[in-house]
C-alpha cells in the first residue's frame, strides 16, 4: 500500500476552501433525475449535462474532487479530451463510485446490502490507470419499525470496510459512505443512535482489515430529524449534534469528514456546515462536502432550459457557498448576492 500517496491524495481532497462534487449518479438515477426536468435521458444528454458542470469557469477554486459514474469516466468532453483527463488538468481529482447498488438484505425485509466486492480489485486498477485516485461506496440505513437491523449495520460495516481495503491495495482514497436515510418520522435523536452504531462498526471493521485511515474520508449523513417528524430541530442544534456524534466514533487521524447532503436544501445543507466549522473548538479532522443534490439540484433545472451558462453559474454560485462554510465565513445573505 502506498501510504504516501493515499495520504497525500486524502488530504488535498480536503484542502481548505475545497469539497467534492457528487456526479456520480447511477444511469438510472442520472435518467430520472433528467426525465423530471423534461429531458430525454440518453447516454449523450447525460454526457452534454455533465460536462457543461465540468466546464464552468474557476469551479476548480471550490471543488477538489469529482465523483464519476463508471459511463462518465469513460466519455469526452466537447473538445474530445477524456473527462477524467479534463478534470486533471485543472487539478481536480477524478473520483469513481465502484459500489453496483444496495440490493435486498436477504431475511431483512425492506433492508439493503450494498455489492460490488467481486471484481473490484481489477476494477479499481482499471479506474486508476484511468486517472481515477479516489473511490466511493454507499451503504444506506434505513431508520423504520424494528430498521436496521444488526444484520444491516454488519454486513454493511463488512463491505464497507473491505471496500475500503481494495482500493487503498489500489492506490485510490476510498471514501467510506455509510448513509443513514432522513426518510421517516424518527427523531434526531434516533439518528443520533444509529448513525453512532454504524459509525462504530465500520470502523471497528476498518481496524480488523488494516484500512489505513489517514488515507481514507469518511462521509457520513448529519444529525436530522427524519423528515416526516414532526419535531424538527434546529440547524445549530443539527450541527452540534453532528459534531458530538462525529467526535465519539470517528478516529482523530482520519483526515476528513465530507458529508452528503441527503435531500436537504440546499441553503440548510450549506448552514449546517458554516455551523460546525464556526464551533471554536478545533475539530480533528477537516469538515468538508461532498455534495450531490445541494450542489447540483438548481443547476440541473437551468441546465434543462437550454441556458448552459446560467446552469454554470448556479453550479458556481452554489460552490462558493460551500466553499465559505468550510471556514464558517458564509451567511444568508450572501445568498441574494
Ligand atoms: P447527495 O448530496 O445528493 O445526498 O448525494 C451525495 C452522494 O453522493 C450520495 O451518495
């Protein structure tokens, strides 16, 4: 394992005033997601939509890393240049989303396992010499009647830590995701419970399987109430909870915690964390982004008018924003600027 270079790869994704770009939507979700803006899905419109993202002026300023889809990493830019080759040279690493999906939890009703473990060696050395140097997985928790179970939370924890393993044989940072849903009426504090249970397993197995943490990035939910609670709390109220949760579970020589943002909006996505990098206490690791939809969501709308710039420009805008919060220097009214 080259520690060296999965080190150095881990720390500058979270180099300060930088995140990571989550456009690794599967091609199903990718479609979906273009068939609701009134988009016909193809592999050239999927192509066309992420490439005017990858060909915005200065996003290289806020973004480190950009998350690929197994389609993606393999299409050009409009000049011809390969997207992976694109995005280095304007220092940007190319990242790639290795998992195939989460499946049915055999026995588990309503639950998921992630896959992807068979082959994924040969994969990654295929998507390294590609120009991809980090990885994604996600497992998904789903928080309900009698959910998760430990069956969920171990085999989930397994996969996500031999994934983990794989890559960094590889020499590609893996980002370990595993993504407590907002969905449901559970309180915060239920997501408090079993995002600490899963944290706590997938690093206990990291540890059996020699996963180097200074070369790897977690990237965790937030503590929310689950979004048909009743009781919501409030963003300062998510961010210390976040950070609690964070500080009880996670190894202080992790290099970075890059979140998802899971389906909040995008100005809450982006206040929670200006929240948490404005605590004076000094937290161990960075605290980053790694955003999707709260990036993405707004300028796939414009995109879909036909205004490439203007879909650019939201793209920016909504960059910057994370940007600031990453030094706890954004606020609401940057917004309106
Ligand atoms: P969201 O920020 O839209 O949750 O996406 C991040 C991601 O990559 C989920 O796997």
């Amino acid at each position: 394992m080259d520690t060296q270079l999965l080190e150095k790869t881990a720390s500058e994704l979270v180099a300060a005033g930088k995140g990571i770009l989550a456009a690794d939507e599967s091609n199903g979700t990718m479609s979906n997601r273009l068939e609701a803006v009134g988009v016909s899905a193809s592999p050239e419109t999927r192509n066309a939509y992420r490439a005017n993202l990858f060909s915005a002026n200065g996003y290289e300023k806020f973004i480190s890393g950009v998350i690929l889809f197994d389609e993606t990493i393999r299409q050009k830019m409009p000049d011809g240049r390969p997207i992976p080759d694109a995005l280095t040279s304007l220092g940007v690493y190319p990242g790639i989303k290795v998992d195939i999906g989460a499946k049915n939890l055999a026995n588990h009703e309503g639950e998921k396992i992630t896959e992807g473990l068979d082959g994924l060696r040969e994969r990654c050395e295929e998507y390294f010499s590609m120009g991809a140097r980090f990885a994604k997985w996600r497992a998904v928790i789903e928080i309900g009647d009698e959910k998760p179970s430990d069956a969920c939370i171990s085999t989930n924890a397994h996969a996500l830590a031999r994934y983990a393993s794989i890559c960094q044989e590889q020499g590609l940072v893996p980002i370990i995701e595993p993504e407590v849903l907002m969905a449901g009426i559970h309180d915060a504090e239920t997501c408090y419970e079993v995002t600490s249970s899963i944290l706590q397993a997938t690093f206990e197995q990291c540890q059996i399987q020699g996963v180097h943490i200074p070369g790897a990035l977690l990237k965790p939910n937030m503590i929310i109430a689950g979004n048909s609670c009743p009781e919501q709390i409030s963003r300062e109220k998510v961010a210390q909870m976040t950070v609690d949760c964070l500080t009880e579970h996670v190894p202080n020589d992790l290099p970075g915690i890059v979140f998802l943002s899971g389906g909040q909006s995008d100005e809450d996505a982006t206040a929670h964390l200006n929240l948490m990098n404005s605590m004076t206490i000094n937290h161990p690791w960075q605290l980053s982004y790694s955003f999707g939809r709260a990036l993405l969501a707004n300028a796939l709308k414009t995109w879909a008018t036909g205004d490439n710039e203007g879909s650019q420009s939201v793209f920016l805008h909504r960059s910057k924003m994370n940007s600031l919060a990453r030094t706890g220097d954004w606020n609401s009214e940057l917004e309106n600027k």
